[in-house]
C-alpha cells in the first residue's frame, strides 16, 4: 500500500497487485527526481532536515501517541528514545554536516607533483530504508537524516508490526519533506519484497538476521551495497569488587526500557566469581525502586508488541527461577521485569536473543570464564562490563569483539552521535549515526587533478 504518493497511487491499475505495481513507480518517480540534481545542494539538504525538525516538533502529540498505541509506551520515554533522540542526531547532523562535506585533501606522491588530489563525497542516488517495530520512529527516521544529509532521495518502509506509528510516518514525511524526493512506502512482507526487486543505491535494513539475508540477497541482484542492523545477545559481565547497587540500577535501566524490546539491551549477566546472589538482590530491589511494586501500573513500562511475543517470552519464564518478576497478564500483553537465576547455558533463553523483559543471571568463577563464553558465541551487538579494573577493561577490549563496547552504562552508546552504532558477524554489518551516516550514504570519490602545463 503506498501511503504517500499521489503520482504513484495514480499511475497504479487497480486490476494488478498494488504492492508489486506501486514499487517501481515510486522508484522511478524518485529516481526523476534526483536525476535533476535538486538534491544535491547543501541548502537543499538543510531545509528537509528543517522541515524534518518542523515534523518532529509540531507534530510530538501525535507521534506520542501513535507509539503509545503500538507498545504502551509512556510519554517521557516516547519522547527520550524516539522524538528527542531523532532530534539530538538531527541537530548534531545539522551542526557538523558543511565540515563532513568538505573535501579531504590528500597527499600526492612527489613523482605526480605539481598536482592536487581530494576525496569527495557525493550522494548515492535513490537508497531504502527499512525499519522494524521496536522504536518504529526513530529507527525509521535517524538513517533518514543520513540519507538526505547525503544528498539522496530515500523511501522508507516502517514496520507494519506498529501500524500506528507507520501510518502517521506515511501521513505526515509526504506533509513535511520533499514529496518528490521522499516516499513512504507502508506494508508486509509482500510490499517489501516488491520493493526489494527495484534497484536501489544503498539498502538501509534494521531487523532480525533471517530478514537481513533476503535483504543482502535481493541487493546482491543488482550489486547495491547494504547496511544490516541486527541483533543479537548482548552480555553484561559483572566484575568481582564493583558497586553492585550501582550496577543493578543502570543494568536496570537499560534492560527494561521499551519493555526490554531494545536491539542492545542486555541480554544476560555474567556474573563473576561469587557476585550473583548479591548483585541479583540488587537487582530486584533496582526494579522495585524503578517501577514500584506494580510494574503494571507505571505509566512509563511498556507492553509486549503482539501476541506471538509475549508467548515467545512467557515460554522462556520457565527457564530458571525468578529473583523478582515473572508474572504476566496475556489480555494486555504485559510480562513483569523478570531477573532469573538458576538458568543453564545451555537453556533456550540462553540460545536466541531475549528481545523482552527476562534477565538470566549466570555465574562464571572468572574473567577467563567470562571472555571464553562471549567468543564462544556470536559476536554481540553490544558487550557491557562493569568494573573498577583498568586490566579488565584493557583485557575485554582486546579480547572481545562486538558492535560496541561499553564500560558502566548499557545502551548509552546510542545516544552518543559521534560515535559510530552497528554490530559485527552475525550483529551486522556497517554504521550509522553522525557522520557515520553521511559515510554510509555516501560514495567517497577519489580526485586527482594535474596541471597541463
Ligand atoms: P520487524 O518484524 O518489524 O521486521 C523488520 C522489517 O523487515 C520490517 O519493515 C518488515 O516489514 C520487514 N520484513 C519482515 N519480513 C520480511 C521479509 N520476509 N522480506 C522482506 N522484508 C521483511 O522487526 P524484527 O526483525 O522483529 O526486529 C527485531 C530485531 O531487530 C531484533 O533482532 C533486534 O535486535 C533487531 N534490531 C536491531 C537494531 C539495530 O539498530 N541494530 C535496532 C532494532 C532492532
């Protein structure tokens, strides 16, 4: 179903399946768009992040309450992690974006003297970008700022699975952005899959790794290069001798956020030699000074997006025993902040990302022990630790690989627009955020200019 386009939904024959008509319409239509350079312009750039920055603003309320809508979330955290997160990597975007364009001179080698020679970075064209149901709005907006901040016309495919928040991103981008150059395109795997067909100049997935190969797939067929933002589990190592109120309260934080529905929300502790029973105390009572003693009443703690997670999730409740949590109520999709202890390596919560409220806590007798179980997995998204020990930092930086690393706050990482944010191995491939954005939509062309004479 394409939401946005006049010209699209006009050229359609109603006779033919609308998601495989639509698609090259609307690619076609951006193509012609961007073939006329209007893209390019560093003023064209700026006013649609403008107008963005417009769309975000005026329309907060409604945004607010589309995401509330589709996962329960409460206002502040609606507007922390989507709105005002969208905006803060707008505005340093925004900030940065005349210095990130700038040309980079290169040293030329003495033989080719006199001659300059720069790298420049040119927009890609028409690129894609598909967005899942967790955080529906910023996961779907913050690769589009990077996307025009590089100059390129960008449609974008919310996630059906928060209808709510596709449906006003499909009402309003249209309103707001250049309609010529920015299609929304809402639907399922059918419209996805028609869109896939069409050739793009960079596909932009955020999702599971199941998807994320029909993805690369699909971009193989006409040699589009692609991002992949997964997911996966990502471990909090706990080291011996650390605050452990301290520890418990941001682990809390981060973990229970959205419902636990966070690609790098910690997925499980490890707790070192002989921490668990207190740190796990710690954290039922960090839940309870979060959250009260009913969860369930706190405006601010989200739901279970639909039913077949919440009986993913409830079905990995059993797989050890509650320290705090574990109750749920199926009517409204809520699954308690849960902390398990008692939970074997080997158990199901233990093989696929959590991607819920469900905390295992496990043991290792060491930072060895620890280290070994990371690289014996995937290559986590996120690795967290908390530790007092220079060594220990030193020793998970060199022997660890992930996405990110981070040292005493899960999650933050995100939040920070210098950095870069994406995952490694099976938690992705390639980075966005700041001017990683602008690398990632961009083509980096390398000059060389020498005099005739
Ligand atoms: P989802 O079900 O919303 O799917 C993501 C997108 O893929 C949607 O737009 C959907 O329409 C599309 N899609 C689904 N099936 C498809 C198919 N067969 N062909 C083509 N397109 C298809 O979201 P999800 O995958 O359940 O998202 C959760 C996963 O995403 C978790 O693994 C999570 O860790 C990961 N994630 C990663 C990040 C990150 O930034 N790295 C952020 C959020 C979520």
């Amino acid at each position: 179903m394409t939401t946005e386009s006049s010209t699209a939904e006009s050229s359609t024959d109603p006779a033919t399946d609308p998601a495989a008509a639509d698609a090259p319409a609307v690619v076609a239509r951006l193509r012609a768009a961007y073939a006329t350079g209007r893209t390019k312009p560093l003023d064209w750039r700026l006013g649609q992040l403008a107008a963005l920055r417009r769309l975000l603003t005026e329309q907060s309320e409604a945004l607010t309450e589309a995401l509330h809508a589709d996962l329960g979330k409460g206002p502040a955290e609606a507007y922390r992690t989507e709105i005002g997160f969208t905006l803060n990597e707008l505005d340093h975007t925004v900030r940065h974006l005349d210095e990130w364009l700038r040309p980079k001179p290169a040293a030329v080698p003495e033989g080719f003297l006199p001659a300059e020679a720069r790298a420049v970075r040119e927009p890609l064209g028409v690129v894609l970008v598909i967005a899942p149901w967790n955080y529906p709005l910023q996961l779907a907006l913050a690769p589009v700022v990077g996307a025009l901040a590089a100059g390129n016309a960008v449609v974008v495919k919310p996630s059906e699975l928060a209808p709510a928040t596709s449906a006003a991103i499909a009402r309003l981008l249209p309103r707001y952005l250049d309609p010529g150059a920015v299609a929304v395109v809402e639907g399922a795997v059918a419209e996805t899959t028609a869109l896939l067909e069409q050739r793009f100049d960079h596909i932009f997935y955020t999702g599971n790794g199941a998807v994320g190969r029909i993805v690369m797939a699909a971009a193989a067929r006409h040699l589009t290069p692609v991002t992949l933002e997964l997911g996966g589990k990502s471990p909090v190592v706990v080291d011996a001798g650390t605050d452990l109120a301290v520890t418990a309260r941001r682990i809390v934080a981060g973990k229970f956020l959205n419902a636990g529905q966070t690609c790098v929300a910690p997925d499980y502790v490890l707790a070192v030699g002989g921490t668990a029973p207190e740190l796990e105390a710690e954290l039922a009572a960090a839940v309870r000074e979060r959250y009260g003693d009913d969860p369930s009443a706190d405006p601010e703690y989200g739901r279970i997006v639909n039913d077949r997670h919440f009986e993913r999730l409830t079905a990995l409740l059993g797989d050890g025993r509650p320290v705090t949590g574990g109750g749920h109520d199926r009517a409204t999709r809520y699954i308690a902040p849960t902390v398990l202890t008692d939970v074997s390596a080997q158990a199901p919560v233990m093989r696929e990302e959590i991607f819920g409220p469900v905390l295992p806590v496990l043991t290792v007798p060491d930072l060895d022990a620890a280290i070994a179980f990371v690289n014996g997995r995937d290559k986590p998204l996120a690795l967290y630790a908390f530790t007092e020990s220079q060594t220990t930092k030193d020793r998970l930086a060199a022997e660890t690989s992930s996405g990110a690393l981070v040292f005493g706050l899960p999650v933050s990482h995100l939040a920070v627009p210098a950095l870069p944010f994406g995952g490694v191995g099976e938690s992705g491939m390639g980075r966005y955020h700041g001017e990683y954005s602008v690398e990632t939509f961009s083509h980096t062309k390398a000059v060389l200019d020498k005099p005739l004479h």
